[in-house]
C-alpha cells in the first residue's frame, strides 16, 4: 500500500553540543517520507522553493519516493534554525522563516487521492484539512502538530483531530494541549474528544500508547549516538506508518509492532545530522536493531 | 530469605497539589521495609528519636518487621519538609533536621549479621558501610543514594558504590554524578567504576536497567492517581530487594521481574500520603496490577 504523507519541506541550520551545520535538507515531510520509504511505497505531498537543490530530489527517488504531489514555487524553501544545548532534549528555535509555505494549496495528484494510509505531518492544521478533504477513502490517517499550532489554530486542530484515527503528540505538547501535567490524564483527555488513539512521543523516554481500555509502553534505544534530534519525531510516525502500510494491518498488536518499528527509524536518524545517517542506513540494521528492542522489553 | 534494610526513619511534612501533611510517616528506610515486607521477611536497622509516636511501630510490627535494629535516641526523629508543584516529578525540599540521624551508629543485632539480601537506602554512605562492614555473608547488596551525598560525600560514596551489586539511582542523580546529560553514557561510566548492575529510576518514565552488555527498560505504570510521590524510589528497591529474597534467585531474568515488582510497590505507594495506600493494599491488588504491566510491554 502506497503512504501518503503531507508536510513541511525545509532547509535547516541546525546547532548541537556536535557541531554547527546550514541550510541542511529538513522538515517534517522530508524526516517522515524518507523514514517510511524503507517499508513502504511513499508519496510526498509539499512544497519547496526555487532554491531547493536538485540533489535531494535525487535522493528523494533514490528512496522510489513519489514527488509528483511537490509544488515547487518561486521564492524561497522553508528554513528553520535552532539549537539545542547539551542536555539535547529540548530543541531551541532561533527563527522560522515560513517562505513558500505561506503561498502553499495543497494538491493530491488524481493517482494518489485513493491513498489508503495517510501521515499529516507537521503543518498548518488548516493545509492538513485541506489535504484530507482531497482524499477519496483513507483507511487510516495519523496526525502530529506541534506547540505553535496549539497556541495560534486550535479550533483548526480541533477539526484535524477528530478526523485521524491517531494522534501523534509528543509529551509538552499533549500536556500544554489538554492543559494537565499528568500524562494519562492528558491522553484520557484528549481520547474524550473523540480520539481513537493517542500516540505520546518523549524522546529518550519511548513512547505510549493510549486508546479506549488500552495501553502499550515502549522502551526508548539506549541512544549512546545522539547527534542531531531533529526530525525524531517525524521518522517515528514515517517507520510507523509505513509499517502499517506495508503490512496491511492495523489491528493493536500490529500498532504495537509499528510502534517499535517507529522508535527504531528515530533511533538511527538522531546517530547525525539531517538525513545523513538514513543516507547509509541498511534494513538488515532495522531488523536488528528491532530485535534488540524485543530484548529490552522482555521479563 | 531476610532482607536487611538501612536507612532513614522520617516524620515528613509534605505539601503537594492534593493537600498538605504535617509530620506523617516517612524515611527511606520506611519505605522500603513497609514496600519489601509484602514480598519477604523484613528487618530494619535505623534511629528514630523519643517522639517517634508508638502506632507507627506497631505499624512496621504488624508488617512482621523485625525491628530490633532500630534505635530509639533521646531527641527528635529526622524530619524533612518539602513540597511539589503541579508537575509532580521534582521534590523541592523546604527544610531537612537530621536530629537524631547525626547521633546515628547504627549496630546490626547479632541475629541479622547473616542477612543475604542487603538495601542501603538512602543515608549517609559512611552510615552505609558502617552497616557492610558489619555483614557477614551479604549475598546481594543493592544501594540508593541522593544528590547531597553525591555533592558532600563523593569519596565515602564511591567505596560504597564499589562494594555494592546493584546501584540504584534516579536520572537526576546518575546525570549529576557522571557529569553528563546522556543516560545511556552515565550509566556506562557508572559501570566502569566497578558496579555489577545500574538501576536508574526514571519515576513517571519507568526503570532501567544496564549491565555489562545487557539493557532492559521497564514502563512505568499510566499513573492518574498520583497524590504524593515522596518515597517512590524506596518503595521500589524495597519490592525489588523484597521480590529477589524471596524467590532467592538473582539471575538477569528474576532481576528483571524484580524491577517490575518494583515499580508496581512504588505505583501504589504514590497513590496516597505517606503509607497510608501501604495499609489497605492487598496481595491480590500487586498480582494483578503486575499482570497489567505485562500487557502493556507485549509486541
């Protein structure tokens, strides 16, 4: 099954405790296509600038992803800069610079808009609706915003929400969204306005999951190789719905699976910079590095 | 087996977003004797001053506790006063009298000196070796600590640490104590000081373990009833130490179910003030909340 997935595409400058680099391939589309590319069929849905450099077009199709739903318009890519200190935990954003994205309507190519498994990655939540609305009979669509989104469009956020069947939030985001610090209330919170299941990203901490009587803790990879944690968050939802999609199967035990898979696609991309080490990244490493996952877990 | 455990008897005086207590029960080695008692045969060596009210003895009394190890001085019990904002993760201490703590040579009875498994909980690490210098064959020792020894005390901690099988420590503490921010890293170089096993209690994030070459990461429990976090980390070496003792069995895989054993004591303890959810829990309640955490791991 082919994944659809909508998002930013971005030029970063991106400053860690490892080094300074700039105008590095970025967003959250990108993070997340690429991830989902190692498991299954992948469509791009995004818009970059005149000035986005051809040779991550070429690496984009060197993964076989699907960039006929990229608009490139004139002016400038998305650019994003930031730091993070020596606790890595916490990204610090420098400036934002939404360029094209702000002239962005989304599109659906005919051949994609049957797509059955859908990743609304970060983004404006109003562009979000926009692509669901062109979309004939999604199976299953997951969601992720982030703080800005919270803070300036939440009725617009509100309206994505109910219409995915998983909500990807990391932890400041679901405890600022649903305004408690105590995270199983904020999950039951949000599974209230008719959310089916709540996916919760901490980093360093793993993941939960949380639906209607359910819930699945996932280990985090003890991450001794941390060098850039842009875009974790965005290859996790990229390995997890890409797992979906090539698995065909969206029963719990599979979404627990696709969990793991997910955790393990952010563990590789936070080892360098950008997309650098899912540039060398072999699936016989996924598969073991999964494995190791099942050893961490077991008692 | 009998376990042996050390540390502080406490009245705390506790303010947290569900109310304020003044001079309930409290003190690591409480805690973890009340937590291991439901598992094993429990004896407690510590110092409580001359107002340490009586219910509270036949309160360990009634747990079957041994507590011929504990000295009753002319003075006032250890006191410590502390609070916690609406995010409960972190303790703010208002004010700590050791009172008859600084009086404190603790004297292991003749009976106990054959203890095999052995808690130092939280205490000043000369106190600690003071009590394994006393001990004739410990066959497992586990050891807790907290950030002012690790300020004030580093050299007397150290030798503790080497002395002993199993650290326990918060991320807080392993980050202070390594110097580094990465979990993964500090527990590695905690290890190459010459400790065995590295615990390090996460609270509303779960455990882990690390060990030469093996990793395991435990799930906390999805805690919406949390009123009062103070004594977690003891309750959960104290099912821990309780839960090794009495399966008598310190292999990788019975440490694993033991830190599960853990983190189900200090998921109840937290539920209330004090001891107080200690007083009505049942054996059953434990079974089965540790089957729920096996679900919640499973993929």
């Amino acid at each position: 099954m082919t994944v659809l997935i909508v998002g930013s595409i971005g030029l970063d400058t991106i400053e860690t405790p490892f080094g300074k680099k700039k105008d590095i391939l970025g967003g959250s589309a990108i993070h997340a296509s690429i991830s989902a590319s190692f498991h299954a069929k992948t469509a791009m849905i995004g818009v970059a600038g005149s000035d986005f450099p051809k040779e991550h077009f070429d690496f984009l199709k060197s993964k076989n992803i699907d960039v006929s739903g990229i608009q490139i318009l004139p002016g400038e890519t998305f650019r994003w800069s930031g730091y993070y200190e020596y606790d890595m935990n916490q990204a610090h954003t420098k400036d934002t610079k939404l360029n094209v994205i702000s002239l962005f309507d989304p599109r659906v190519p005919d051949k994609l808009k049957d797509a059955e498994y859908v990743f609304l990655a970060n983004l404006d939540p109003k562009l979000q609706l926009k692509v669901l609305d062109q979309l004939t009979k999604p199976k299953l669509v997951a969601m992720d915003t982030m703080n800005f989104w919270i803070e300036t469009k939440r009725e617009a956020l509100e309206k994505v929400i109910k219409r995915a069947d998983i909500v990807l939030m990391n932890d400041g985001e679901v405890r600022q969204f649903m305004e408690t610090p105590n995270i199983p209330v904020a999950a039951a919170k949000l599974l209230k306005l008719g959310v089916k299941t709540v996916i919760i990203k901490k980093g360093e901490h793993g993941a939960l999951l949380f639906s209607d009587g359910v819930h699945f803790s996932a280990p985090a990879y003890p991450q001794d190789i941390l060098r850039d944690p842009t875009g974790a968050g965005d290859s996790f939802a990229g390995g997890f719905i890409g797992y979906l999609a090539k698995t065909g199967d969206i029963s719990q035990a599979n979404i627990r699976r696709a969990i793991i898979i997910g955790s393990t696609m952010a563990s590789f991309n936070v080892e360098d910079f950008s997309l650098d080490r899912m540039k060398s990244l072999r699936p016989e490493e996924i598969s073991a590095r999964v494995e190791e996952f099942r050893r961490f877990t077991e008692f």
